[in-house]
C-alpha cells in the first residue's frame, strides 16, 4: 500500500502545482501539504474530503492508491451513483434504463465516426 503523502504527491505533480499553489487552492498551508507528503502527518478527514474533491478522486484512492483508483477513477460520478442507491427501487429502474441508452447511443456514434 502506498502512503498517503507519496499519492498526493503523485496528484499535485501529475496537476503542475507547487506546495504554494496547492495551498492556495484547498485553503491550507503549503506548510501542511508538505507535511502530509512527507509522512509527518496524517490529513483530518475534512482536509482528505478537500484534497479528494480537488483532484476528483475517491478517498480510498488517497488512502490505498492507484488499485483503487483503477476501479473507478471519478469521484463525483461514484458520488452521484451512490445517491441513486438511495431511491427507490422504480427510481433506480429509471436510471439504470435511461444509463444503458446513453451508453448505447455514445457506442452507435463512436462507430459511425470510424465508418
């Protein structure tokens, strides 16, 4: 397992951010970033949930790593997918038919541009 400071690392250099600027856009100290890069200290959950909403990943990317991260690799579509969990089950019906047309209609256009 990777340590959180090495994948937020990989997240603010894979964005072109220095600690400054990092800083700057999750209101917190460059001084804080670079402690949490380098294992010094372990970020509260309220700056996890701002690091993970920055870069758009679930928190258990920032926790375990790119494994996790290659199952499903956006944050607010996983986010939205929970909130259909919550309906009902006519609800979720609805969704997953009117998922499958627009999945099916993305596929039909993509073969018609390869034609």
């Amino acid at each position: 397992m990777e340590s959180i400071g090495k994948i937020l690392k990989e997240l603010r250099a894979a964005e072109g951010l220095s600690l400054r600027e990092l800083g700057e856009k999750l209101d917190m100290s460059y001084n804080t970033i670079a402690s949490y890069e380098r294992n010094i200290i372990v970020p509260t959950i309220t700056n996890v949930i701002k690091i993970c909403n920055y870069f758009n990943v679930p928190a258990e990317y920032l926790i375990y790593g790119k494994k996790i991260k290659s199952d499903f690799n956006d944050g607010e579509l996983l986010a939205m997918f929970r909130e259909v969990d919550e309906y009902g089950k006519e609800n979720k019906a609805l969704v997953k038919k009117l998922l499958k047309k627009l999945i099916n209609n993305i596929k039909e256009r993509e073969e018609l541009f390869k034609e």
